[in-house]
C-alpha cells in the first residue's frame, strides 16, 4: 500500500511527464492520462488541411508549420541550453538557397533537396556560428541576428544567386495535399523528437549547460561540443523550414532572411509558453492566421 502511495505521489509532481518509459504506468487511466492530449494534437493537426475552407487557409496552415518548425528550435536553444537565437532568418535563408541550388542546378528531386538542404544548411549555420558559441544572453543574440542581414547584403552586392530577383524555376510540390502532409508531419516528429531527447541523458547535460556550464566543464564534458549538438539540431529545424518554403514559392530569395523568420518565434513562445515545446508551436497557431487576417 505504502508503495503504490509513493509511485501514485511520483505521478502527481509530474514525473510521469519526465519520464516516457511504459514503465511508469499501471492502469488505463494514467495511459490515457499520458495518450489522449498527445493524440488529440496528432489528430487535430493532421485534419487541419481537410476543415480548412479554402486553399488559400490550407497554405496558411503551411505558413503556420514553417513557423512552427522556427519556434520549436528557438524554444529548445532557449530555455534548454540557455542560447537566445534570433538566427531564424539566418537558417531560413540558408536551407531555401540551397534546397533552390540543388533543384535548378544539380536537377534533384524534392525528395532529395529537403533532406540534402536540411543537413547542409545546419552544419554550415553551425559552423558560422560556432565563434560566437562562447557568447550567452543578449550577446549570442545579437550575432546570430548579424549574419542574416549581413549575407542578405553581400547577396545584393555582389548580386550572386540571383542577386535580387532569386533563384527562379524551383519544382513545386506534386500535389496539394503532399505539400501539406509533408511539413505537417515534420512538424510533429521534430515535436516529440525534441521532447524525447530533452527528457534523455543529453537533455541533462543541455539543461547543466544552460543551468551551471562551469559544473558540466568541470565534470570533463566538452560545453563547446554540446552547444555546437544544439546549434545544429537548432539550425536543422530552420534549414528544413527554408527548403520547404522554396518548393512551396517556386523561388528561392533574399526575402527568405526577413526579420520576420527570427522575430515571430519569439512572441509564439511568450504566447504559448517557453521550455514546454508544445506550447509555442501552439503560440504559431495563433499568430500566424492573425497576422494574415491583418495584411
């Protein structure tokens, strides 16, 4: 009895959040306690597309996901290893000029530029940042929120890529519904990818990063090395935002390293709720149709 009274207690602070293993679960009602919100937002963003009633909101619902995809890896820098990016832009920019590259130059499939722009994009987003990966706070902000503008300039200097026009002729998508499937289910496995490995041995040592970064230096663990694993899972996320968004324009351009790509994450996190993952990708569905209610 007493020990049922103490896993029951465990249950109630919340540990049953923490912990993912079946393990902690002995009746039908703590599994549906656990299944029944994750399913009812599995659910209810998979029959989004369907009730939406015209095109024009299903490609808003598109809109919504790219942001989404922003939000979760400015939630994760965040408020997991305790890195302010606002190098949105920057990951945006990136994966659509090079998802644009691979399609009107090398003549690959889509379904070999997303994955291929994805992987590119955050190692060389993770490289360029990695100088200032010794920077916290408002200092590491301010340099990831330099490179974007900074690139956008030397593009329409030096007028390479298309200078300001783009890169022109990009495949779109075969179909309606293939476009929305796709990023929507990106959308939730980066989720609850994300939430897994938070509430994995790594995620420790990112949260005693963010926490006490001079305890895991101490402990004989690499900062730089677990900084750069979350920059590049960070920028992975955004790259896969961009090259989605270049098939979906048909264009890749300099208007991809807008402002707004790093700004809006932000306020979808006040919104929904930093360090909870979920919250703002619901802060992006709250935002987003506004926005474009307002233009």
């Amino acid at each position: 009895m007493e020990r049922e009274e103490r896993r029951k207690e465990r249950l109630d602070r919340g540990i049953k959040v923490r912990t993912e293993g079946i393990y902690a679960i002995s009746s039908w009602e703590e599994m549906s306690y656990l299944l029944v919100p994750r399913l009812a937002l599995i659910l209810g963003m998979l029959l989004l597309p369907l009730v939406m009633p015209t095109a024009y909101w299903q490609r808003v619902i598109s809109y919504v996901c790219i942001y989404a995809l922003l939000t979760l890896g400015f939630d994760f820098l965040a408020h997991f290893v305790g890195l302010v990016s606002l190098g949105g832009a920057l990951y945006v920019g990136v994966g659509g000029y090079l998802a644009a590259i691979l399609n009107t130059s090398f003549k690959l499939p889509i379904i070999l530029t997303i994955p291929i722009a994805t992987i590119a994009g955050a190692i060389l987003c993770t490289v360029l940042l990695l100088p200032a990966l010794r920077l916290r706070g408002v200092y590491f902000a301010i340099v990831s929120l330099m490179y974007p503008l900074v690139l956008l300039r030397i593009i329409e200097a030096l007028n390479i890529f298309g200078g300001t026009e783009g890169i022109l002729g990009v495949a779109s998508f075969p179909g309606r519904w293939t476009e929305q499937y796709l990023i929507i289910v990106m959308v939730i496995l980066s989720l609850f990818g994300l939430r897994r490995l938070v509430n994995q041995d790594i995620g420790l040592v990112f949260r005693g990063v963010k926490d006490n970064d001079q305890a895991v230096k101490a402990s004989g663990l690499s900062i730089t090395l677990y900084k750069s694993i979350a920059v590049f899972i960070a920028s992975g996320l955004g790259c896969l935002s961009g090259a989605y968004l270049a098939h979906v324009y048909m264009w890749a351009g300099i208007s991809q390293f807008a402002l707004d790509f790093s700004i809006l994450p932000i306020a979808a996190t006040v919104i929904g709720g930093g360090g909870t993952l979920v919250g703002p990708v619901l802060g992006c569905f709250i935002l987003v149709p506004i926005s474009e209610l307002l233009r």
